[in-house]
C-alpha cells in the first residue's frame, strides 16, 4: 500500500469545527495565563500547529523540515549538551519518523516495488548492519544515538520522499524550497563577509554560522545544488523571467561557492561537471570504469613520484584564489592538508584492529586520538582527539562498521549511479532527462567531496543526499514501468 496523505480523513466540516474549537480552547488558556502572569504558554502553539499537521497533512511536515534545514541552528552552538540536535529540523524528522513507523505498524507500508528496488535494499542492508554493529560497537551508547540519527534522516528523507516524488510537481517544490532558505544563509554569509573585506579567507572559515558549522559543509550544499539550477536552465517550456531568475540564484551560489573557499568543493564540483559531460555525451558505463580505474592504475604506480612532487609544494591557503587552488596540493605545509592526512592514518590504524565490524557507529572521534602518529600531528592536532570526524565518508564507513559497512555504502552508491544512467539514457522525456542528470552530477559532487570530508552525520547534507537518492529511484521505477 502506499502512505496515504493526509494521514486520517475527516470530513471537512468535522475537521473546520474542530480547528475553530481548538483555537478557542487555546486562545482563552493562553488569556488566562498571561493575566496570572505566566507568558510561556503561547510556545504551546508551536506544539498544537505539529499536532495538527501530523493528524491532517503530515506531507506538509516534511516539506517544513525541508525549507528550515538551512536555517536551523546546532543546539551545541549555545548550550553545552552531551547530545547535540539541529533545531527545528531534526526535532521535526524525530516526530515525522515516529509518525511513519507508526503508520507502518497499522499497516500502511510503502509500495513492494519502491522497497525491492536495488538502492532500497541495499540501504536496508546498511542500515541493518550499522545496527549489528552497534550492539558490537567500543561505545554502544554512542553507536546507538548514531544510529537513531540516520534513521530520522533516512526513514522521512528517502523513504517518505519515494512516496512524496511520485509526483514531479513534488520534486521540484521539495529542490526550491531548500534552495529559497539557502539563499537567505548565502546573503547573510556575504553581509557578514562585508564587515571583515569580500575576500578575507579567515573570515570565509566562519560567516555562514550559526546556519552552518564551518565553510566546508557550506560549501559541500553548494555544491551539490549548482549542477541543479544549471539543469533547471534548461528546463523545457519555463518563461523568459523565470529563466533569468534561474541564471540570478545560479550566479548568486557561484558567487558563495567561490566565497566559502572550500577547495574540497571546488574540486568535487569540477570532478562532478567532468562526470556530467561525459553522461552527456553518453560515454558507456563500462568505460567510464575503464577510465576510472585507468586513473587508479597510474596514482598507484606514479604514488612515490606524485608524494615526492606534492612535497615539493610550499603554498598554504591563501586569500588569492589562485594560490588558494595551487595549495590544494601540498601536503608539505598546509596544515589543513596534514591534518586531513593524520586523520585517514589514524582511521587506517583503526582498521587493521577491527577490520570486521568497525569500532561502532559513530566512535571515530572519541577513539581516533590513541593511533595518530607524532611525526603525523600537526598545529592543530589535539592530543585528546577532539578536533573532529575522519574526513571521508567511505573511511568512515569502514571504521564505524567494519569491510561490510563500507561495502553496503558503497552498493547504495553503486546502484544509485547505475539506476540514474539508466534512466537517463532510456527516457525521451526532456524534463526527466535534466532532472536525472542535475541530480546525478550533484550526488557525484558529493560522492567526490566524501574522499575529503564527511557531512552525512548532519541534517544540512543527509537532508539532500538521500532526498536526491529517492528521485532517481522514483524516476527509474516509473520508466521501467513505462516500458
């Protein structure tokens, strides 16, 4: 069956009455709490507008949790807590997850094929053993609030989305509505970049807080949405003020992307443009692998060389933007480059000692410290291993939950690439055919900045990442049923 929207249908004069009666009943509570002198009864309206979209219009939670994830705040950004939410999305994902469970419980499920589907399963797959390893983890306490997160993030994200996209009216207003937010955080970052100088790097690292944590995630969604608005300029049968609305928000988030100084971005999104060229000009499968492991062949056989020629390279981020790319390069100086390498050393060293099931989901950051190496350690290495995650998405992978773990990510990467390729080379449909490759080259700008950085645990990237995974499973469902 398919999750029916809204939840429970009352008829509309039951459900007028009963709104008007409600709003009364609080209206005059509210009155008398504010005559005896307490104000905060009026922050139970927030309560009653969620309970009343969750009974009658629970679609439009998640199209809320979708427009304020760029604005919402970090917990940990005022107050010291040992558990940190973003707030209000993943207070919103927690209620819109429960309600979801809840529903299938009663019986309401999803569609067979929607779930048989090879991205499903194999997202299942790492789900269930990121669970198992939870039970094994260094730190199941952590594991298991690590895990209850991915579940609010993939539970509304992907798998209430194959029901929202089904249809394509909904993809395009769930895209806008985390694109409109984001370029209220792109104006304010440029405003706060005003008072220090347009083009102050140190200031780059900060302007966009408290929305976003530091400018490489910033720049991460960026990139992912720039391929989608150059897709949508291409979009059949729009009017001329739309298109050029289009071209203003596409140069507006170059302009931020260029801003943020995030050379990880800067290289998965010109990565990603590469990949887009060649699916458009339908370059085969089989030899963009071919050429993908060609590239493998030759760093690993030319890797001293290469190592020796990077040493070579004395140039540390700058505020010029052409030094700032030269410096992408060398692991001699910059200690942003270093640092990024003593963490994948350590998370190697992790490995070698629990190469099966990984040291728990979510553990990295308490455990790294012991296995960074002297001569790795850099300026801003801690002792204590409080500086951060591992800085790749697949090395994360493998340390949370082990050689199955990274296995199960990577066949979600997999069957997601080769469903959107498939789509994209089957379907006639003009509007299909941008969508897919727009999406497709944003999840490839990630997958690339994954080797990097990893975001995944944040709402600012899963919300994305798995609500563009569910568009191009809905739209390689729907063509294979056409056919």
């Amino acid at each position: 069956m398919d999750f029916k929207i809204p939840n429970i249908s009352f008829p509309a004069k039951n459900t007028e009455s009963l709104f008007y009666l409600i709003s009364f009943l609080f209206i005059g509570l509210n009155s008398a709490f504010i005559y005896l002198g307490f104000y905060y009864f009026g922050l139970f309206s927030f309560v009653l507008a969620i309970a009343w979209f969750a009974l009658f219009a629970f679609d439009k939670i998640y199209y809320f949790i979708v427009f304020v994830t760029p604005l919402s705040v970090s917990l940990s950004y005022y107050i010291d807590l040992p558990f940190d939410l973003s707030l209000p999305s993943e207070g919103l994902m927690i209620i819109l997850t429960a309600i979801l469970i809840l529903k299938f419980i009663s019986g309401s499920g999803i569609k067979k094929e929607y779930i048989q589907h090879p991205v499903s399963i194999a997202i299942i797959l790492y789900l269930v053993w990121m669970s198992i390893t939870s039970i094994s983890s260094s730190m199941p306490f952590i594991s298991f609030k690590f895990l209850l997160a991915k579940l609010w993030f993939i539970i509304p994200m992907y798998f209430f989305s194959l029901a929202i996209f089904q249809k394509e009216k909904n993809i395009n207003t769930t895209i806008w509505l985390y694109i409109l937010p984001l370029l209220f955080v792109i104006f304010y970052a440029i405003n706060q970049h005003l008072g220090y100088g347009l083009f102050d790097k140190l200031a780059a690292h900060t302007v966009m807080t408290p929305f976003y944590k530091d400018h490489t995630s910033y720049g991460a969604i960026l990139s992912m949405y720039w391929p989608v608005l150059f897709g949508f300029l291409f979009w059949p049968n729009i009017s001329v003020i739309k298109k050029l609305f289009i071209f203003i928000v596409l140069l507006i988030f170059s302009l931020a992307l260029l801003l943020s100084y995030t050379r990880a971005a800067w290289i998965s999104l010109t990565a990603a443009i590469i990949f887009g060229l060649l699916v458009y000009l339908k370059v085969k499968i089989r030899y963009l692998i071919i050429i993908g492991l060609a590239i493998i062949s030759v760093l690993f056989v030319y890797r001293f060389e290469i190592s020796d020629r990077l040493s070579k390279n004395k140039q540390d981020s700058s505020a010029k933007i052409d030094d700032h790319i030269r410096s992408m390069s060398n692991i001699a100086t910059d200690a942003s480059n270093l640092e990024r390498i003593n963490r994948w050393n350590s998370a190697l060293k992790m490995f070698v000692e629990r190469p099966l099931a990984g040291w728990g989901p979510g553990t990295y950051v308490f455990q790294y410290a012991n296995f960074q190496m002297a001569r790795d350690k850099t300026i801003i290495s801690t002792n204590f291993g409080e500086g951060g995650n591992a800085h790749s998405e697949y090395l994360s992978a493998l340390i949370d939950s082990g050689i199955p773990g990274l296995i199960s990510f990577l066949l979600i990467i997999v069957f997601v690439i080769r469903s959107a390729l498939n789509s994209y080379n089957q379907t006639g449909n003009t509007r299909l055919k941008i969508l897919v490759w727009s999406v497709l080259v944003g999840l490839v700008s990630y997958l690339v900045h994954g080797f990097l950085n990893n975001f995944l645990d944040t709402d600012k990237a899963s919300v994305t990442f798995w609500a563009f995974i569910a568009i191009i499973v809905v739209i390689d469902i729907k063509l294979r049923k056409a056919n």
